[in-house]
C-alpha cells in the first residue's frame, strides 16, 4: 500500500464527531477527533476521494512541522527549517496564509510575512532561485496557525476551502456555510431518499446540499485542486482524480424525492433560485415565496423539515419579546405537519421555550462566531395516540400551547424577517448559552 500521510481536516466547531465518521466511511485510518478538526491518516488515494467527496471538511491539511515559535525570529526559525524544497520547485507560485489564536503577534499578515520570508530564504539558498508569490491562485498554498507561541505548517492539499462549491451565483449577507449545512443533514440522518423542506430557505443553502446528496454528487466535482499542481504529486493526483470523477459521474442519479424550499422574502427566493440553477439542480430543487408562520402550499405528507430560524434581529419595536412571538407561531405552525422529523438550528436561547416541544437531542454547534444549538424534534405520532384532549397539539409533559402572556402579538410591520446581516455573538462554553445576540444580526441559509 502506498505510503499513508497523516492528514487534518478541518471542520465548524460542534462538527468533528460528524466529520470522523464521513472520514471513517471514505477510507481514511487513525481517525481522532481534535479541536476543530479530525486527525487521520490516508495514501494519496484516499486522500483525493475525501478532498473529492466531504461534505463537511473545511479545509484538508498536510502538515509538516510544528513547535514553539516565539517572536518574529522563533516564526522565521521554525519555518526555515522546514525542507520546503521536497514540495516547490523554482517555478512553482505559492502563499501563504496564517490564523493567530491568543497570540503575542496582533496581524496575521505579519505572522504570513514571516513565514514567506523563510520559504524563500531556504529556496534561494537550496535552489539557486526563489519561486513566485501568487495570492490569488498559487500552485501551492502554505498554511500557518498560531496559537499562543505554537506554530504550525501545513500545505493545503486543495488550495482553497471545501465549503466554497461554486455555486453562491447570488451572495447573500451572513449564509450558513456549505460544509455546516451539510454536516446538520448528516446529523439528520439525510440520505436524499425522502422529501425533505425547508420554510425558512434564505439563499438555499440546505437545499442545495440536500439536492448534492439525493443525486449523489460529489461535492468537490468541479473543483480544480492545487495538489494537481505540485511538482511531486501533481501527475499523480491528476491521474486519480482523473478516474475519481469519472467514477464518480457514472454513479450520480436522479433525486427520488422532491425538495422544497419557502421564504417570505421575495429577494431571499430570487437569490435561491439563482444559486439552485448555479448547482445545476434546477429540476431537483423548487423554491418559491411562503411564510413559515402560515400554511405551505404543496407539501408532502411526511419527510424531513430543516432549517435555521432568524437569531432575533430587525424586528421594529417589537425586540426580544417579538422574537419570542414569531418562535411561537413557528412552533404553532410547524407543529401541525405531523409527518415530519424536524432539524432547527437555533440561535437564540429564547427559541427552544417559545418554540414549545420538546427536542429528542441536542448538539451544540457554532455558526461561525455563533454559539448555537441543533435541535431534533421526532414525528409526531398519530392523533389519538398523543392527545388527551380533541385539538389539544401540545407534547406530552408541556402542557397545552398558549401564547406567551409577556409578548404581545406582533403586528404584520414587525414580523421578523428571515434573512439578515451578519453574524455575532460571544464566544462561551457550549453549556453557558449567551444571553444576548447582537442587534441588527442574524442568520442567513
């Protein structure tokens, strides 16, 4: 077999046990979870099918040297010592690209300078030349992080991060990231064999990714790899991945199920729409204008239902308690599809309250700089099995639904809208929910 490297992908926080297990199914060996990521080992085989296949990997990393690196001159140290001449030739472009966790350095552009300087020192010195610096598409691209005085390189085996698919033709404020969405459909047990729905669609991210699954597309299909570049590996990688997407378009089918996706904001679906077509998913995926609040049109009897609801922004005077108003309809409204398994990504902790049922599981995740929770809430059973009472939708042990008394009904000018402006929050422990978002910030799928 050949020679196994060991690896790191990286992955959105509350993520990682849900990456392992994709790495595990994809072939990779010694896989262990760390923060913000898996550690794992893979030939060049298996690592090209991952870099072709995650759906919930960030970046593939192949690191190289770690260790204390104190100071300007412990940064430039550490990162001459590394043989980079076994990976770059003289014409080969590359760059470099840093992330500082509780550091002495304050710009990371410092600490990437640093590191650039010592590749070319060491290059100069090896080969007679120093190759070229191309930040926007470089044949190779160097990966710092520092946390605290620990530096660590790596070569990012791709070049760019996994989630970025190629098909956000309409950006939006603040989406969920591609690989987040992807790893909450992993969490729902999402095989693409069912309808699946979305009321709360933003720019269609979940949809998207569900329709990548229900065809069984490689989400890495039409990305270019700068492991294909590398004067080592590159004729290598560019036979496998040869025969990896060939393999992998002879196996792609036609979705068995629909996907249906609603927002109330007209925007929100024309930009779904555009990006829908950009995935070529055009007669998998169906978008179109509904309010959650309210009765969908179309909807199938049973299936899986996702979404991430509005954190509590832009909500007039209505503030807070119209946050927890519009969480009650929700909960009213989405209540009575009784057929459905139900994935919420809330971040809000007045959510799970107002919401009114009670969740089977929770995860903790971050969206982005978003401490939030997934919530899993079952099927309901059949009517009579579930209800005490006639027209009594409450779950057991909640006792029966009722408007919350401190919040007054929210007018139609104060209904929450349901895309929003960049995400914020405190970072905390997954336990200490923090009690307050950042106004005029929520959101967006």
């Amino acid at each position: 077999m050949a020679r196994r490297l060991p690896l790191f992908a990286t992955a959105a926080r509350g993520t990682e046990a849900l990456l392992g297990d994709e790495l595990t199914e994809l072939g990779a060996a010694r896989v262990r979870l760390d923060r913000g990521g898996v550690r794992f080992l893979a030939n060049l085989d298996e690592a090209l099918r991952i870099a072709l296949w995650s759906r919930i990997a960030m970046r593939l990393l192949w690191p190289l040297a770690e260790g204390e690196a104190r100071g300007a001159d412990g940064l430039y140290a550490l990162a001459h010592r590394v043989p980079w001449e076994e990976h770059l030739g003289r014409d080969t472009t590359f760059a470099v690209e840093a992330t500082l966790r509780d550091s002495e350095h304050r710009h990371s552009g410092f600490v990437a300078l640093k590191i650039k300087d010592a590749v070319v020192d060491r290059l100069r010195a090896r080969l007679g030349s120093r190759p070229d610096v191309d930040t926007r598409h470089p044949d190779l691209r160097i990966v710092g992080h520092l946390a605290g005085t620990h530096l660590s390189l790596s070569l990012d085996l791709v070049g760019a991060p996994l989630n970025r698919r190629g098909y956000r033709a309409r950006p939006t404020l603040a989406p969920l990231k591609e690989t987040l969405a992807a790893a909450i459909l992993r969490a729902a047990r999402y095989t693409g064999d069912e309808p699946l729905v979305d009321p709360m669609c933003g720019s269609g991210t979940f949809l998207i990714e569900a329709g990548l699954i229900a065809v069984r597309r490689a989400p890495g299909l039409h990305q270019r790899m700068g492991v294909e570049r590398w004067p080592g590996l590159g004729p290598d990688a560019r036979r496998i991945l040869e025969a990896l997407r060939a393999d992998a378009r002879a196996h792609e089918r036609t979705a068995p199920a629909p996907i249906l996706g609603f927002d109330r904001n007209d925007e929100a679906v024309a930009a779904a729409q555009a990006n829908v077509r950009a995935a070529r998913l055009g007669r998998e995926v169906s978008i179109s204008e509904g309010d959650a609040t309210r009765p969908l049109p179309g909807l199938p009897a049973a299936g899986l239902l996702v979404t991430n609801p509005p954190y509590g922004d832009r909500l007039g005077s209505g503030g807070q308690k119209g946050m927890k108003t519009f969480y009650f309809q929700l909960g009213d409204a989405l209540g009575r599809l009784g057929g459905f398994r139900q994935m919420v990504l809330s971040g809000n902790p007045a959510f799970e309250g107002a919401f009114h049922r009670r969740p089977v599981q929770r995860w903790p995740m971050w969206n982005g700089a978003i401490e939030c929770t997934l919530l899993e809430y079952p099927a309901r059973l059949p009517a009579p099995l579930i209800r005490g009472n006639a027209g009594d939708d409450s779950d057991p042990g909640l006792g029966a639904v009722e408007q919350p008394a401190d919040v007054p009904p929210v007018r139609p000018e104060e209904q929450p809208e349901q895309r929003g402006g960049e995400p914020g929050g405190r970072r905390g422990r997954p336990g200490n929910r923090p009690r307050h978002r950042h106004r005029h910030q929520s959101p967006e799928k």
